[in-house]
C-alpha cells in the first residue's frame, strides 16, 4: 500500500500537490514538493542574500511561510509564485538589514536594480508582429543597446561570443540585453498608443 | 509570424552545465534567452553563478536543506504519536512525585520529633548543656560533658543525620556568639521555641511544607470552575485549576496566604492550615472595578496574550490611516488598495517576517511594512513571538 502511494506520487504535478496539501494540510507531501524547487529557492536566496547561512536560513523560513500562505492562496503556477515568495522575503530580509547597516551595500549591487525594472517586462514579448515599429526603436536605442540586441537576438550569440566580438564585458552585455529590451518595450507601447 | 513561443524554463541541470561551461555556444545562448524572459530563471542561474564565484558547493548544501526539510515536515507528522507517550511519561512522573512527596513528609515528621526531644527538657539546668553542645560538638568544639545522660539520643542520630546537619548549621548562624560555654544554656532555650524567625522559618520549610489539593467551585451554583489562578503567597507561583475545579500546589506551608481569582467573581483568600485538602467557593462579583492582580492576570491570560501596538488601537490606526494617505498623495499613479499584511511580534515588540497575505501590489505592500515598521516596536504581553496580521488601506 505504501508503494502505490509512492508509485502514485512519483508522476504528480505540482498542481496536484498543492491541491493534495489545501485538501489534507499535511506537511509531508508539500515538503516533497518544496525539494523539486529547493534548488531554485536557494540560489535565488543566494542572489539576494548573498551569504550562505543567510540563504539556508531563508530557504527555512520560506518553507514555513509556504505551510501557512498555500492554505490561504490560490496558487496557479507554482513555480512562478514560489520565486515571488523567495524574492519578497529576501528583499524583506534586506529591507531589515539595511535599517540597521544603511543604505550602500544593498543598492550597489545590480540585483537590486534589475528587480525594480523586471516587473513590465515579465510577459512574452511579441516582437515579431511589429516589425516595423522594432526597426525604428532599434535605431533609438543606445548603440551598446542596439549591437547586444542584435548579436543576441538575430545571431543567436550567447553572452561571451558577445563579449568577444565587441569588447564590452560580460556582465555589461547582460545589462545592455535587459536594459535594451525594456526600451524596445516602452517605445513600442508608445507606438501603439499613439 | 505570431509564432507562440513556448516557454519551456530550463531545468536545474542545464543551469548547472551552463554554469560550469559546458555548453556549447548555441546552448549558452538558449539559457540567456529564457533567463532574459523569465525573472525567475534569472535568478537562479545568477544565484548559482554568484554560488561558484563565492566557491559554495550548492549541491551539498541543498541535500543538506532537502534533510532539513524532511525533518522538519516529519517532526510535525510524528508528533501526535509521541504525545501518549508524553501523557503516560507525565502520570508516571506524577506518582513518582507524589510518593517522594509522602516520603519527605514522614521523615521531617521523624526531624520534628527529634527537634522536640531535644528541646523538651529546658527547666532542668544541667540538661541543656550537653543536648544541644551534642549536636554542635563538631562545629563548636566543646568537649563532650558526661554523655550518660544523652546516651538515649545518639541512637536516633545516624537516621537523620543529613537534617541533623542543617539543624545544626542554623543553630550556629543563629548563636554565633555562644563561644564561651556558659552563655549556651541562655541561648539554646529560645532557638527551638522559635523566637529567632529565620530559624522557625527554615524550620517549615524543612519540615512543614506539604503538596495542597483543592477543588474551586461556584458558591452559588456549586459547579466546578475551570482555569481559575490560584496564588501563592510571595513567592508568586501560580497555578490554574483544571477542567474539574482541582488544582494542585506543591511546597505549601501553614499559615502561608493563597488567592484564588477568577474573571467575574469575587477572589478569595484562604490561609493554608493543617489541611491538604481544601475547597474554596468563589462568589460573583458585583463591579468589575474591585478587581483584584490576580484576577485582572487571570483576565490577561484568557485574552490570549495579543500584542499591543505601540499607541491606543484607535490613535494608532489614525496614524496609519495618516501615512497612506500622504503616500498616496505622493504616488497619485498607483492604484490604491488594501493590504492584509500578516507579521511577527518578537518578544521585545519588534515586528518581523512580514508577508504580503492578499497578494496585494508589491509597492503598496512595501509602503505598508515601512509604515508599520516607523510606527516603532510594540508591546509584546506574550512570552514568546506572536504571529498577528494588519489590514492597511490605501484609498
């Protein structure tokens, strides 16, 4: 019997163990659940956090939080919601750290910023139906912008390749991609709305 | 040319390739992709590529955490089980209690008795001398009169040898002056009348000091009462009484005060006698004003131990209700809204683990919490964190 529970569980879905825990409230399962994404949870706490027992502890206290909020949430993609609950607390975390060391450190690294720019440009992007309109953006943009947009998007190179080619470094390539994309983004909106 | 992109998310795995460099080019290129889409996959492939930067082994800390999880989700599962255990550990430990209790009776009943003899005889002025020098030779280093006459008393003496002892230690706090040998026939009369206080009371708590049962009823109705505070005296130990009235108090001496106090009647006093059963009836209250400590505490404990914000509930909602609006008055282009944010009041009122509970908008959450934190810490009544949640408007 406990077998076919086990053999059972082996195909669930995330979904289904989230319905299973809101049906049964039972921890047990859930944890299971939390172990297929704890990887995720950690090296996202990381990212914020940036020290170890500060991540581990977050990883904990995440999953404390998750035993109580999932009861209460309706919560379609787990994944998803899971990264936004990681997230949350991490900047929480930071948030209360910083009433006490100050303001420097947390906004010196780029994590911070690219959170505060992320949330518009989270949905798929339809760039392909307006072509017309991405030519005229592209132009507009920075060139640092506008090379990295391009090599990335039609050449399909990855990040080095990029970094070889122009010379900009890796960690810039990233941030002209994003920073590019959000400005196609907005100049795009603009064009539809007018 | 509306090709639905799928958004397949890379697997940890590939994350892990792509951040060890084993990808080819292409591959590379596919992971920065979705990394550029979606927030999440950004996060984690920066959170392992700052993991290997920082030299952490992610994979042993993760198996590390999977078993922290496991334990964490089976301790919880587990512990119904081991709670008849618990209960069946608690009512051995409770006769086990009791028959030490009865046994330390019986023998501080055997001290008294001996006290007694020694003390009986004082009219007789030879007598005095050598009965209590017997018990103080060692310490006094008086030699020994003609023992002819204590010889009935060193047989008793092995038995309670250890009470002998502190009995004997207070005799010499007590008379320290007694160094000349004819000033000891004065002062050895008085210790056991107990006129020195501090001796009598040492004197109880060696001896006298019992395990009191009682009942508390309703003087009216003769009903049991549940959950009153029974107190006792100074020393501040109280307990409540169960689901049948009774209530149980460990090392009660005579004439010790005890209050028995419960919301809505009258507390009662009773001073504890020869008795170690006793039933106290309690009789309603007429104003709520004579409300004695021990019964507001009992109030206190009943209202679960909520924590209090740092003002009076109604000045401290018109200041919240103050910062959103400046708030909203300084963002005009957000959407207001209400925010049910849930939190932790530690146990010096600082507030902790907030959670965004309605899923509300992340800035409005964030203002929320900065308001609430400005506010300055609460009043935690609770003994430990106390997990409580606020609904904060913004309109």
């Amino acid at each position: 019997m406990f077998l076919k529970l086990f053999r059972r569980k082996e195909a669930q879905t995330d979904a289904d163990f989230v319905s299973d825990y809101r049906r049964t409230g039972e921890v047990a399962g859930l944890g299971e659940l939390y172990e297929r994404h704890i990887d995720m949870v950690f090296a996202v706490s990381f990212k914020y956090l940036r020290d170890e027992e500060d991540a581990k502890d977050a990883v904990m206290q995440i999953f404390e939080q998750l035993i109580e909020d999932l009861k209460t949430h309706e919560v379609h993609n787990f994944k998803a919601w899971l990264h936004t609950l990681t997230r949350n607390y991490c900047l929480m975390q930071l948030r209360n750290k910083r009433l006490i060391v100050g303001d420097e450190n947390i906004f010196e690294n780029e994590s911070y910023e690219s959170f505060v720019a992320d949330t518009t440009i989270n949905e798929a992007w339809e760039v392909e139906s307006r072509w017309n309109d991405l030519g005229d953006c592209l132009e507009n943009l920075a060139l640092e912008q506008r090379r990295s947009v391009e090599l990335f998007y039609y050449q399909k190179l990855c990040y080095q390749q990029i970094a070889e080619q122009t010379g900009y470094a890796i960690q810039k390539v990233k941030s002209y991609l994003q920073n590019g994309k959000r400005n196609l983004k907005l100049c795009m909106e603009g064009k539809q709305h007018g | 040319m509306a090709r639905q992109k799928k958004q397949i998310q890379p697997s940890v795995e590939q994350l892990q390739k792509y951040v060890a460099g084993k990808m080819s080019f292409e591959e590379e290129h596919e992971i920065e992709k979705a990394a550029l889409q979606n927030q999440q996959v950004d996060d984690t492939l920066e959170g392992f590529l700052l993991l290997k930067k920082a030299n952490i082994d992610s994979e042993a800390v993760v198996n590390e955490l999977k078993k922290a999880v496991k334990q964490r989700t089976q301790k919880r599962s587990s512990k119904i089980v081991p709670f008849y255990y618990v209960s069946a550990a608690a009512v051995v430990v409770a006769i086990g209690l009791g028959w030490w209790w009865t046994l330390r009776l019986n023998e501080s009943e055997n001290a008294i008795n001996y006290e007694k003899i020694v003390a009986a005889p004082p009219e007789s002025k030879a007598q005095p001398l050598p009965q209590t020098s017997k018990s103080e030779e060692e310490l006094a280093a008086v030699p020994p009169p003609a023992p002819s006459k204590s010889a009935p008393i060193p047989p008793r003496l092995p038995k309670i040898s250890s009470k002998k002892e502190r009995i004997a230690d207070a005799h010499q706090s007590l008379s320290s002056e007694p160094d000349d040998p004819v000033a000891l026939p004065q002062a050895a009369p008085p210790i056991p009348s107990a006129a020195a206080p501090a001796q009598s009371r040492l004197l109880a708590e060696e001896s006298v000091s019992f395990t009191l049962k009682g009942n508390i009823i309703d003087a009216e109705t003769q009903q049991k009462i549940a959950g009153a505070i029974i107190t006792l005296g100074v020393a501040d130990t109280s307990v409540k009484s169960n689901n049948q009235g009774e209530f149980i108090l460990s090392n009660v001496h005579k004439n010790q005060k005890i209050e028995v106090a419960f919301p809505g009647f009258e507390p009662q006093q009773y001073v504890v006698g020869d008795t170690e059963e006793v039933t106290v009836a309690l009789s309603k209250s007429n104003s709520l004003a004579k409300r004695s400590l021990p019964a507001a505490r009992a109030q206190a404990m009943q209202r679960s131990q909520e924590p209090i914000p740092p003002k009076p509930w109604k000045e401290y909602k018109a200041d919240l209700k103050k910062a959103t609006e400046t708030f909203i008055q300084q963002n005009p282009h957000l959407k207001g809204g209400k925010v049910l944010v849930g939190f932790v009041v530690e146990k010096d009122g600082k507030l902790s683990r907030f959670e965004n509970r309605n899923q509300a908008d992340t800035r409005l959450f964030e203002e929320a919490v900065r308001i609430l934190e400005a506010g300055g810490p609460w009043k935690s009544t609770a003994a430990f964190a106390y997990k409580t949640q606020i609904e904060i408007d913004f309109d």
